[in-house]
C-alpha cells in the first residue's frame, strides 16, 4: 500500500517595512500619515515609559519591573488593530499595548509600585488583570471567545503571551479548544526569543511558533515583530477574521527582548553583547522614523518635539502615581469576596 | 568552619550530593545557565554538565511529570519550581503521581525526589511570588514538606531529603536566603526529616514555627521565658517535640505566614488538643497572616505577621 500524505504544510512570514524604512507598496495597510504618525508617537511613548519605569525602580520609586524595550512595534502594532470592544488577556509585559488602548499611565506605574488597587482596570476597557502566571491567561481568553459567540458580540478576543508561554499546557489547551470551536480568538505571542535565561531554541524544537497552529487545525502566521506595519496588518486582518466568526489566528511577532529579562536580572550572565547590539541595530522605533522621513514626515526636531510630548505625559503619570496615599491595611481585605466571610470581616476589623 | 548564606549552604548540599551520587541531576527553568533566579544552583552546570544539570522549558507539569519518570527509573532528580505559585500548574503531576506512585504501583515504583521551590513572602515581588501555601501540599498523604529556617539546617535537611526514598517538597524561604549567615561545615551531616529542633529553651510558653517566621519568633522571644520550637519538617511533624513542650509550659501559640483558615497552625492546635489538652493552662493561640490572597508590595508589611503580633500574642497566654 502506498503511503497517503496527510498533511502538507506552509508557514509564512509576512515582512512590510524593511531596514531602510522601504515599505512593499502591495502590503503598506492602509492608514493616513496622521494615523501612521500616531502610531510613531505610541511607540515613542511606550520606549519613553519603559525607560522611566527602568529609572524608578532603580530609584526604589517602584517595584520589580519587566522592560518591554524592542518589542514597542509587536505591542503597539497589534493594539492598534484593536477597538476598545475588543478583550484583551495580557501577560504582564504587553505596557505597549495598554499604552495604545489608553490605559491609565499612573495605574500602569502603580502595578510596578506594588499596589493591587491599580488593578481595577478602567471602565470602557476590557482588559484583564496582569497575569503573572505565565501562559495562565491563554484558556481564559477561549472561554471569553466562547462567551462572546454565544452572545453574539462581533467582538475579538486577544490574548498575548511569551514564547516561553507556548511551552505550557495551557497554551496547548486553549489552541486546541480555539480549533475545535473555531473560536473568534486571536493569539498574539511575543516573540522576543527569550524566556529569563532560555533562549527560544530552548524552548521548541520547531522551526517557528506559527507553525504549531497548523497542529490545531488554523492558520499560524510569522511576522517581523520590529515592523510595526506587518504586526498592524496581520493583526487587522486575524481580528477581522474573529469578529466574521472565521475562526482563531495564531500570530508569531518575531521580536527581541533589548533588556534584561526584569529589574531583578542581568542578562550578561546568558546572552552575548553582539546579540543584543544585532538587534539594537533593528530597533522598531529606528525603521519607522526612516520610512517617516522618506515621506517627509520626520526630523530629528520633530522627534524631539513627539518625545517631549511623550515624556511630559509620563511625567505626569508618575507625578499623579506619587501623589497617591499608600493603601491602608484595611485595603487587604477589599474585593475579596462580595461579601467577606465573618472571619475576614472580623480580621479586618482589628487591623 | 565557612560562614554561608542559606543561598550558598543549599548549593553546597546540592554540589556534594551530585558529586558522591551520578543518580541526583537537576531540571527546572534557568537552573543552568543562569544558575537559578536567587543563584542557588550557581556553577553546578559548568561542574556537572548539561546532562546533569537540564535548563528545561517553561513547563511546570511537564518538569514535575519528567522527574517522576526519573525517580522511577532509578535516578534522584530535584526537579526545581522557580516559585511556590508556580506549582499550581503542576499539581497533577504531584499530588496524584508523585506522592502515590509507590502506593499506586504496590511498591513495584517509588519516587525519590526533591522538589525545591523559593517560598514564602517579605521580598517585594509581584504576584504568585511570595506564596506560603505549604498547608495544601501537607495535606496530601505520600508526600514529605521541609521548610529550613537558615543556612545550617538547610545543607542537612537537604542531604537528608535527597537520600529520602520518597518524594520531598523542599520549601526555601527566599527572604532568608540572604539574610543569615552561619557556620556551616565543609564535610556532609544530616539533619533528620521529621524532627523539630529547639531554637531556644524555655519554660513557660512553647512557640513553635517554621522558616522566615522563626527569626522573628527569636526576636519577638526576647525578654520571655519561651521555648521556641523550630518545626523543621511540616509532615510529617514532630508532635512528639510539641507535646513534650507543651507538657512543660503548659501554653502555646504557633505562628505562621499563611493564611489563618485551614493553615498548617490548625493541625498541630488540634493534635495539641486530642494529645495533651490537660496540660494546657490557657488557649491555643495562632499568630498567621489574615485569610486574604498574599498581597503586593505596598501590603506585604500589613499581611506577614509581626514581632509585636507575636508579642501580643505570647502576652495574652501567659497572662490568661
Ligand atoms: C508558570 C510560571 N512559571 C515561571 C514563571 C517565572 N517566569 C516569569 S517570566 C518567565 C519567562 C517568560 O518567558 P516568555 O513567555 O517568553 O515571556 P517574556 O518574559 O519573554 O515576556 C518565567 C520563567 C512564571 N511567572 N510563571
Ligand atoms: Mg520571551
């Protein structure tokens, strides 16, 4: 008997804006020189942010603290395909796209501070809280495609994670419950090729992340992760795919993380300097200011301009996170349950 | 004699069992390359090589399901979680493998390993960082619960787990891996699983308490008359030690840094009170953290118990 091939399978990279800041003129997503440069304003305002949550927490102003610096065009690029209707499931280094969707810069500061209280995410937003458990969040998004299906709601649900989340079960479950119910789901991994210490090769044996889609059953797409217009594009495209009731997308953002895992690391001790000046030399930031200036978009003094916009924002995100009282001890108790037990009530009452 | 951190001890025991013994090898998440986020497995990969020393993916299950694989083959893993929290996900793998592979297999398979985990809250980490839910793991029969309260008993609890036919959770409170230093010797000694140890005698109140809690218990002990009993092993638990105490000062209050409700405080209360209740000359008190989720930094302070609390609490048995 002949063998019978049963699967056959292609994985494809999708790369819009090179080096040079030269963009495929087949692939450039539509958006205005207004919105592009909205885009560019975000992306400086995530690298401004990061930058000064780095400086805080070495000012023991805040906590422990995981930088999002190089991965500013896989997070705003995707975010910005996005509507706040949308539900977002993060990690807890996705600050760029919270940046882009509007979250609250004093909130985003407060969670590094260590205070639970900036979890409440503002109305208006469907975001869920930071999930430190990594990969943990990734089922709970399927059931929120679930929920959202059953209600009829033309809204997408998204959910980002790591490439070292792809090596949990949980990851696996909720791929293959989104390919069973062919869920509005779209999954966004960051990949920065690194988890802590394991670098990706560590992590999988298979020639990208996209392709372990096809496993489930739909499509998986790689896209350069530092191209800011390929990360919009395919995520526009798997978002409008969710809320046609198409089915779920799996996006591979091939990006660098450029610092150290957290504040708490030194990534000296398992990566090479030329690694990180290789991908330096690729910063997303740096691409997109060379395609805005072959438009005439873009001058050293305008990104001074955009960058001081951008700091004076951050300013005063953490002038208004400082200001804040700390919480009292009370505040331990506080959203535990809609009612507390009467032995947490009476704990409370003698703290 | 070296003076060692608990960071260093534990690597010490780590570093001369895998030398006396090619079965003990290690897996986990950044053990190898990076040496562990505290650096408790520092310069083992480059001494033992990568067969011996696995920098594994991010898969709690699937670390915990692979060591279990290992010890029933014949080798000694320590399989290390880079948190408590993150246990959770594995809990499959140890609650209904590990601690009954032996009784599952009738003997024919064991499962000699240890699971070290960082444990325990004080250090300003984010979420799932600083959890003590060392009661859930004690509840589950098949299982052995260490938790060291420094550097000295470290280096023997952990010799002693490692040669332990059966599977160990090896609790290191991080807020001590830095914060004492001991004498530790050079050559290998066991510390007993299942053992108190009488951190300071006294005669008129018993404290007993396990891993960062006990430095504060010492302090808090200051000026008192107070036996203050190191647990050690969280199971089996040395009610044998307790009840002796408790015989002599007749008054006991044990503290913890988890949750009041269902905490490892309420089965060493109960055992006091079926055993020994007689002797008792005034209720069992609890000195825990409230039973609310282990919050972030801003209320870490609020949450852990404290020296006064502690105080508080020995003040009102003895003056019952
Ligand atoms: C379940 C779980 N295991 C371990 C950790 C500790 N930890 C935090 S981040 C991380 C690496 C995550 O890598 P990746 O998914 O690639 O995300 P990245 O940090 O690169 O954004 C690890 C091991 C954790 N937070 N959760
Ligand atoms: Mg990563």
């Amino acid at each position: 008997m002949p063998e019978v091939l049963l699967a056959d399978f292609q994985v494809k990279r999708l790369e819009v804006l090179n080096e040079k800041g030269e963009a495929d003129p087949e692939l450039l997503p539509e958006l205005s020189d207004a919105q592009i440069w909205r885009l560019y304003e975000l992306m400086l305002l995530a690298r401004i942010f990061d930058e000064r949550a780095v400086a805080l927490q070495r000012e023991g102003r805040i906590g422990t603290y995981p930088p999002i610096r190089g991965q500013e065009a896989a997070q705003v690029g995707s975010a910005f395909a996005l509507t706040k209707q949308d539900w977002l499931f993060p990690s807890f280094r996705e600050m760029g796209a919270h940046l882009t969707l509007g979250y609250p810069i004093p909130q985003l500061l407060q969670y590094w501070g260590g205070d639970e209280r900036s979890q409440k995410v503002p109305v208006g937003l469907n975001i869920f809280p930071f999930c430190v458990a990594v990969g943990s969040q990734i089922p709970q998004a399927a059931g929120a495609a679930l929920a959202a299906r059953y209600r009829r709601d033309p809204v997408a649900i998204v959910t980002y994670f790591g490439d070292g989340a792809t090596s949990k079960g949980d990851f696996h479950e909720a791929m293959n419950l989104a390919g069973v119910f062919n869920l509005p789901l779209v999954f966004i991994c960051q990949n920065n090729q690194w988890a802590i210490s394991i670098p990706l090769k560590g992590q999988t044996a298979s020639a990208s992340l996209a392709q372990k889609a096809v496993a489930y059953g739909f499509e998986g797409v790689q896209v350069d992760g530092n191209d800011v217009f390929a990360v919009y594009r395919a995520t526009g495209q798997a978002v409008a795919k969710a809320r046609s009731g198409a089915g779920p997308t799996f996006i591979e953002c091939l990006t660098y993380r450029m610092a150290d895992h957290t504040t708490a690391d030194d990534a000296g001790r398992y990566r090479s300097g030329e690694e990180v000046a290789f991908w330096a030399a690729r910063d997303p930031i740096l691409r997109l200011e060379r395609f805005l200036e072959r438009r005439g978009l873009w001058s050293p003094q305008k990104r001074e301009e955009a960058a001081a916009q951008a700091a004076a924002l951050v300013d005063a995100g953490v002038a208004e996170m400082e200001a804040l009282p700390p919480p009292a001890a009370t505040e331990l108790f506080d959203e535990i349950l809609a009612t507390l037990t009467p032995r947490q009530a009476g704990q409370r009452k003698v703290r | 004699m070296a003076q060692l951190n608990m960071v260093q001890a534990i690597n010490q025991a780590l570093a001369q069992e895998m030398a006396r013994d090619d079965r003990v090898l290690l897996l986990g998440e950044d053990v190898g390359r990076d040496g562990g986020v505290f650096r408790v497995t520092e310069g083992l990969l480059e001494r033992f090589g990568r067969e011996r020393v696995l920098d594994t993916p991010l898969c709690e299950s699937g670390i915990m399901g692979a060591a279990i694989g290992m010890a029933a083959y014949g080798l000694r893993p320590v399989p290390e979680i880079q948190f408590l929290g993150f246990t959770y996900s594995a809990f499959e793998q140890l609650f209904a493998h590990a601690a009954r592979l032996r009784s599952r297999s009738r003997g024919r398979y064991s499962c000699p390993m240890v699971v070290r985990t960082p444990y325990g809250g004080g250090i300003k980490a984010p979420e799932l960082h600083e959890e003590s839910t060392e009661a859930l793991f004690c509840q589950v029969p098949g299982l052995k619960v260490v938790v060291p309260s420094g550097p000295y008993v470290a280096k023997g609890l952990l010799l002693a787990a490692l040669r332990d036919p059966d599977p160990v959770l090896f609790l290191e409170p991080t807020r001590l891996y830095r914060l004492l230093r001991e004498e530790v010797p050079e050559e290998e000694y066991l510390v007993e699983l299942g053992k108190a140890r009488v951190a300071r005698p006294g005669s008129s109140v018993t404290v007993v308490a396990w891993g960062s809690m006990l430095e504060r218990v010492l302090k808090a002990a200051e000026g008192y008359d107070a036996e203050v009993l190191d647990l050690l092993t969280l199971n089996p638990f040395d009610s044998e030690a307790i009840i002796a105490s408790v015989r002599k000062t007749g008054r006991l209050v044990i503290v913890h840094e988890a949750a009041k409700t269902c905490g490892l405080g309420a089965e060493i209360a109960a055992t006091v009170a079926e055993e020994a209740i007689l002797h008792l000359r005034a209720p069992i008190l609890r000195v825990t953290a409230p039973d609310v989720p282990v919050p972030l930094a801003k209320l870490i302070d609020h949450y852990l118990p404290g020296v006064q609390q502690i105080r508080t609490a020995i003040d009102d048995v003895l003056q019952y």
